[in-house]
C-alpha cells in the first residue's frame, strides 16, 4: 500500500526498519499518525491509547499526544492525574519537559487540559506553539499518535493536517458512518488527502469492517475525488468486535491489553499493531 505523506513531514529513511537499537534518534522522525473521527463516542481514545502499548511491545518508543485541547480525556482512561498539562506550556507556565508522562502502557503522553473554552477555536498563536511541540517531540520517537478530537472543528483539522497518516475510528451505526464520511471528505478536499484508513470499532461479526469499508468507499467513488481526479482510497486497517471486557477496562481506567490480553478486542488491537507497525517498516 502507497503512504501518502505531507509535504512538511519527510518519510523515514529506508535503510534500517523503526525500532532497531542501530538508528540514532539524529536519524529518524516520528511517524505522526491521526486518530480521528467524526462523531464522538466511538472509542477513538481508548484505541489510540491502547494501540500505543501494542505498539511499544513491539519495541517502539511510542507518544500519544492529547490532540482534543478542549474536552481531553485521555488522562481519564489511562487513570493519571497531571499536574502539568499542554495548557500549562501552551501559556508560558510550565516547560514542554515536565508536561511529558509516563502511562502505565510503557509510552509516553502529552495531556491536553479539559473544559478549555479557549482552544474551541485556534488562535495563531497557539496554531504554532502546537505544530512546535509536535516538532520539539518528532526527533524523540518513533511514532506520535495524535488522540484528536471527533468532527471537522478547526482544533480536529489542524491536528490532522500535522499527521502522516489519517487512521479514522466508526462504528457501525448509521449516524457513525455518515459522520465519518463527512470527515472524509473534508480531509480530502481541504487537507488534499488522497488516501485514508478506517477502523471499525464494536463490530458485530467478522468481516463487518471490511464490508463497511466497501460500501463508503463506493460513495467515495461517486462524490470525493482527489486533485488529479481519482477517487480518495479507503484503506480497512481491522476491525475490534463488541466486547464486554473493553467496557469493563475503560469503567476501571486500566488499558485493556493490561487487563484482559487474552479477550477478542485485545488480540484485534495487537493485531491492529502489527498492520501498522508493517506500514512503519521500509
């Protein structure tokens, strides 16, 4: 599969595959991957931060970064109680070192205040002190994921517009669908994204994501084309089938591979892992 890849943010070298002791952190950038979607609710945080410490099993060095500035809740599902926050660098009260967390997954996070009523609308000013803790953290690892928040917001879009890779979460649900096709297609025609992979949380049966996956792509078909007038690719990355052990993880603030590694949500997330940790080696 082809990886599209903004202009401002070069591929990885191709000599040594990610992960490896040999290459120096003078040599790589992180791959900055987007998890986003167009309705809340869906369970766009609890994959993002379950994916990072599938991700670090693997060897990598993993932040997740809190990309939803106004209403965070990534400190919630990992049970962590900052005392600094990226509000707090974001105003000049606190260095962007003391904001970064360990989490109890082994990577790191960068937590966004809750309830900011500020960051509902990005101002200049904290559009470029956003891109420079992103690209202060980039020389440090070898993925970022960007927990973004749900919609098409100036916060969400700005967020993705930093990222190498767009990976959308939906559910089944109709209102999920639509929503995330609406999401889609502003990324394509305003961000120029000409491909964009789809996860399909609290599937019901095997192969439902995929089906799905289909089916807006035939959409994407008739409605969305890119600039040089071929349809936007819809790339089905796996899906994570209903499973009571997820709620159970999220109502207790544990991860679920922590928790229950061994239940069917888990080993979808691992198995999530792998497909991407593929796309991150040459």
């Amino acid at each position: 599969m082809s990886d599209a890849v903004l202009p401002s943010h070069p591929a990885l070298p191709t000599s040594t595959p990610m992960g490896e002791a040999v290459r120096t952190r003078s040599q790589q950038r992180a791959r900055i991957i987007a998890i986003t979607s167009g309705k809340g609710g869906v369970g766009k945080t609890f994959v993002s931060a379950n994916l990072a410490a599938a991700l670090t099993r693997h060897g990598l060095k993993v932040l997740v970064l809190d990309a939803d500035l106004g209403l965070a809740n990534l400190d919630v599902v990992l049970n962590l109680f900052p005392k600094i926050t990226l509000h707090d660098v974001f105003t000049g009260k606190a260095d962007l070192e003391d904001a970064l967390l360990p989490s109890p997954g082994g990577f790191s996070v960068l937590l966004a205040g809750s309830g900011m009523v500020e960051y509902s609308h990005l101002t200049p000013e904290i559009r470029a002190k956003f891109l420079q803790v992103v690209e202060t953290m980039a020389p440090r690892f070898d993925v970022i994921l960007l927990d973004t928040g749900a919609g098409i917001s100036d916060v969400v879009l700005f967020s993705v517009s930093m990222a190498d890779e767009v990976m959308i979460v939906a559910t089944p649900e109709p209102t999920s669908l639509t929503d995330a096709y609406a999401a889609i297609k502003v990324l394509a025609t305003q961000q120029k994204r000409q491909h964009m992979r789809l996860i399909i949380n609290q599937a019901a049966r095997p192969g439902d994501g995929r089906a799905i996956t289909g089916q807006l792509q035939q959409v994407l078909n008739r409605f969305v084309t890119t600039e040089d007038g071929q349809p936007v690719r819809l790339l089905h990355m796996g899906d994570i089938p209903a499973d009571p052990a997820v709620r159970e993880s999220v109502m207790r603030r544990q991860l679920l591979l922590q928790a229950t590694p061994g239940c069917a949500a888990a080993l979808s997330v691992a198995q999530l892992a792998n497909k991407i940790k593929s796309i991150l080696t040459p």
